[in-house]
C-alpha cells in the first residue's frame, strides 16, 4: 500500500509490500506519485507470485518436515501432523496459492 506525504514543495511516496523492503521516491506532483505507486506495488505483488509459481506445498512441507521438523524439540507431534495434512488434504498445488482459507476449508474436509 501506497503513502503519500508533502514535504516542503515535494511529494514523498513511499511503498510498503511484506516481503520486500519498503521503496520511496519523490515527486514534484501528486498524479506522478501516485502513478509510480501503482505501476510499483503491480510489479512488486507480481514478483511476489513469481518466486513460489514453481514450489509445491507437498514439497515445502516435505521439507520442512524433513530439516526442519526432525531438529525441535516436540518433532513427533509435528511430523505427525505434517503427515496427516500429507495424507488428506490436496496438497499438490502451488504454494502461492496455498492461502489461510485453503488451508481451514481443506483441514475441515
């Protein structure tokens, strides 16, 4: 999401998008912030999306089970439930598509 500040005879835009660092850059009027803004967070969200377009959530949690899981402390609980979200849900799909409401509507299925 866009911010937009005035300082002195400039427009200070700035652009917050999680897993990026927070972009800014100045302007002279407020159309032109607000088009940069734009045409930013679109490329910003899309880039986003194409990092995890190849990954798979059956081989993220995999993974996570297999080198992440096997390390804590309470590591037979959790491969267990790692394999049971394994076993019945469908989890052969992308992992940017792998939202909360997937998760909660598959988990209760």
């Amino acid at each position: 999401m866009a911010t937009f500040w005035k300082r002195n005879a400039c427009i200070t835009a700035t652009i917050c998008i999680k897993p990026q660092k927070p972009q800014s850059n100045f302007f002279d009027t407020v159309r032109d912030a607000k088009a940069w803004a734009k045409e930013t967070e679109v490329a910003l969200i899309d880039e986003n999306h194409k990092i995890f377009d190849h990954c798979i959530l059956k081989d993220a949690l995999e993974e996570y089970r297999d080198t992440v899981s096997s390390k804590k402390r309470g590591a037979d609980r959790e491969i267990g439930r790692i394999n049971s979200i394994l076993k019945h849900m469908k989890c052969d799909i992308a992992l940017a598509k792998a939202n909360n409401r997937f998760l909660s509507v598959s988990w209760c299925e």
